[in-house]
C-alpha cells in the first residue's frame, strides 16, 4: 500500500453497487421469489400471502450465500461486539457473518427452553455489559421474534441492532423503531425490481403492497 492510501473495505458497501442488484439476486434464484394470486400461503397462523420470498433457497448456492453474508456483514456497526442468530433460518447467515468479522456468536431460541442452560440462548452472552449485539435475521416479517430477541438481550444488559437479508415491512414500528434496524431488500424493492424485469405488472405490485405488509409490533 502506498503512503497516503487508504485500505478498501473487507467488503463492498451495497449504496455503491447497481440498483436492485439484491432484488435481481433473489429474482434469479430459484425458490426465493414465490408470487401466486390464486393459491396464497399461509406464512404464520392466520396469515395468507400471494407472496413468500423464502431466503432457505439461497443457502444451496455457495457463491450465491457467500455473497449475501458478505453484504449483510457491511452492514454491521463497527462497535458490534457480538452476532446472534434467530434460530432456523438465520442460523448459516449469523454464523458466516460472525467467521467474516471475526466476531462470537451466539444464537436466540424461538421459545424459551425450561430446562439446562441459556433458556432462549444457545452459547454465550458477552461478557462486556452494555456492548452492542448484532442480531442477524433472515427475513422480518411481523417483527415479533426480532422484538423478543432485542427484549431478551436488553434485559440482559445489552444494546442490540438488527441486520436482515429481506424485509416485509416499509418501516418498523412502536418498539423496534427506537433501535437500528437495516436490511439488504424489502417488498418496495422487490416490487419496484419485479415491475422493471416485466415479472410484475401495476396491478400485481398494487396487490403485493396490499396484502403482503404485515404489522409490526
């Protein structure tokens, strides 16, 4: 490195690279984009969609989940001191990130364990009180896990942020509007992506931002 230069970033900022280049990513993968007017899918008891964007899909493509783990890791702060994961879907995005930043990791149990050690946690918390924890999240849809886990974690003495690879809501509400939350993608995104390509017309983004924002907590 020359006198004067400056390092570039480990990894590339998502605001420098081509528009929508996240929503083309998921459009191009098979199984992420699931859009049927006809047969809607129940995501959560009560909840129908004609839209489900299913981040799972991506996990079969090395370059593919290597790719978003990098770009989710650009997103975390630099104060971050530790990564949680969400169980289930969010396990491989939390783990990759940690390994990219070199950061421990821990993960949030969707329901409380009444037994042994940790109860919503697996492995465990830092030791610095009042440092930040980065959870990471496959996709936020009513928010109500990602509250749990901030809940849980600022209970414990901890500040937390929250970092998605897709989002069903233009914005978060009450609660989870006081702490940072960022994503890679969310349904305006898509949806604008989805009309630009010809896979949506006016009329399927007009039903897609309709029915497809949940309410957040």
């Amino acid at each position: 490195m020359k006198g004067g230069e400056q390092p570039s970033p480990p990894f590339p900022n998502p605001m420098f690279l081509e528009k929508y280049h996240i929503e083309n990513l998921l459009f191009d993968t098979p199984g992420v984009v699931n859009y049927n007017t006809v047969n809607y899918v129940e995501v959560q008891p009560g909840v129908m969609t004609p839209l489900v964007v299913n981040i799972k899909s991506t996990t079969k493509d090395f370059k593919i989940r290597r790719y978003l783990a990098e770009q989710l890791a650009s997103l975390v702060s630099p104060d971050s001191i530790c990564v949680c994961g969400i169980e289930s879907g969010a396990n491989y995005y939390a783990a990759a990130v940690a390994d990219l930043l070199r950061k421990p990791l821990i993960f949030f149990r969707k329901k409380s364990k009444a037994y042994g050690f940790g109860h919503r946690f697996v492995g465990n918390l830092p030791d610095t009180k009042g440092g930040l924890i980065t959870i990471v999240d496959d996709v936020i849809g009513e928010g109500k896990i990602s509250t749990a886990n901030v809940e849980e974690l600022q209970a414990a003495g901890y500040r937390a942020e929250v970092c998605a690879i897709f989002s069903y809501l233009p914005q978060m509400k009450e609660f989870m509007s006081k702490i940072r939350v960022v994503h890679l993608s969310d349904l305006g995104g898509l949806c604008q992506a989805g009309f630009e390509k010809g896979i949506f017309s006016r009329e399927d983004v007009e039903l897609i931002r309709r029915e497809c924002v949940y309410s957040s907590k």
